[in-house]
C-alpha cells in the first residue's frame, strides 16, 4: 500500500530502492547535484554490475554533478529540458516526491511524496509506464561514453583500417573480437551478455512470455543507439556491417 514520506523519509527511500535493486535504478530529477552517501551507494551497485539511468535537465548539470556521474560506469545519462518530474525506482519501488535530487534540497528543504510497490497494482503499473516513457523520450548524453562504447568504436576503426589495408596490400583480415557486452535492444540499458542475448534480463522475462524473435525492438546491441532491431536482428545495419 502507498506510504506518505516526508523529506527524511523520502531519502531514506530513494537510498533503499538504490541498495534493493535487482538490475536496474532509474533516477528522475531536473536537478541533479547527488549526496555523497548515495554516490558511494551508486558507485557499489556500479560495481555489482547493476545498471543505472539519470534523467535531469541539461543545462541545470553543473560541470562538478557531471564529474560525480562520469565515475559510475554502468550509469547512462539522459536530457530533458522539459523535465519537472522528480521520481526514483527500481523494480520493486517508486518514490514518486517534491524532492529533486539535490543535495541542497535533501538537506534544506521541506518535502514531501509518497512510496509506490509492485503490490499497489495497477497504481504502481501506470506510474512505473510514464516514468519509462519519460525516459524513453529523454535524450542520451552525447558526449558521455562508456567504456564499452569507447572500446567498441576504437575497434571498429582498427578493424576498418585492417580492412582497407587488405584490399590494397592483400593481407589476410584480423577476425573482430567476440563481445560479451552490448545494450538491451527494448530500454537501451547497458548489459554484460553477448549478441546471442540482447536483452536485460527484465525485458527477457516480458519477451519469453511469447518468444517471437520478430518483434520490433528500439535499440541497437551494438552502439545502443535507436534502431529498428529484433531478437533475430540485434543490430542496426551499420553495426552488422562493421561486425562482417
């Protein structure tokens, strides 16, 4: 049943939806400037694997908050301008609150929200379904990269480069590096599984329901950009390419 937090509480909340992550932790918060405690929190789920995703308003991340970001690898960065909403969650939970993410507001500020579950049904449903289109809508960091994604592009020109030397030079080809990383081609996420298994595993257990390996996805395995990719197809055309 949903519970009234006030500002102490809803903290409280947002660190334990943090700390009871299975895979994932969306983080939704126009302003964004993260309490040192629950950085330290990210950067140990960070390094469980678990995945994160903040969505602020660009032009209000000051350069110091990004700075805080870049140190959490598994953390994927979105934008939007128009963002007023402020909500926390993971698989389980929903804090749904006035609060932004903000250490002043944590530590100044009179606020309130309330606590959502799974077990408040189709109340948790709704929230939970507006929540990921407002991250599905926001717009990736362009200028931040993962280390997957900076290793998988500087690859893919060494092998570029190889390939043009072999037309010329008529050098046997260097076969390209099996990955076992890639991003889930329904949310876009990060996930340490290879090409063979392109999505999270939330979004597996909905695609195994009815297993159509036809079913249009919206991401790239690959470069985890928006595409039109399939459990048969993982990749955008580039990347399977590139991957030949």
């Amino acid at each position: 049943m949903a519970e009234f937090l006030n500002t102490s509480a809803a903290y409280a909340a947002i660190e334990k939806i943090v700390d009871t992550a299975n895979n994932k932790v969306v983080l939704i918060s126009p302003y964004i400037q993260i309490p040192r405690p629950l950085l330290a929190r990210l950067k140990y789920i960070d390094g469980k694997g678990k995945n994160i995703v903040v969505v602020c308003r660009e032009g209000d991340l000051k350069a110091d908050a990004r700075d805080d970001l870049k140190q959490i690898r598994n953390l994927e960065l979105r934008f939007d301008e128009n963002l007023h909403a402020k909500c926390y969650f993971n698989e389980e939970s929903m804090v749904i609150s006035s609060l932004n993410l903000y250490d002043y507001s944590q530590q100044n500020n009179r606020e309130m929200g309330i606590l959502l579950s799974s077990k408040d049904g189709n109340i948790f449903a709704q929230a939970l379904k507006e929540a990921e289109f407002i991250v599905d809508n926001a717009q990736k960091d362009s200028l931040r990269r993962s280390l997957f994604g900076f290793v998988r592009e500087a690859t893919s020109i060494i092998y570029s480069a190889i390939d043009d030397d072999s037309k010329t030079t008529g050098r046997i080809k260097m076969p390209r590096r099996a990955s076992n990383s890639g991003f889930c081609i329904r949310c876009g996420t990060h996930i340490s599984q290879d090409i063979d298994h392109p999505l999270c595993e939330e979004h597996y257990k909905v695609w195994a329901q009815f297993k159509d390996p036809d079913y249009p996805e919206k991401y790239c395995y690959s470069c985890g950009k928006k595409s039109s990719t399939s459990m048969a197809k993982p990749e955008c055309t580039s990347c399977h390419k590139s991957a030949k």
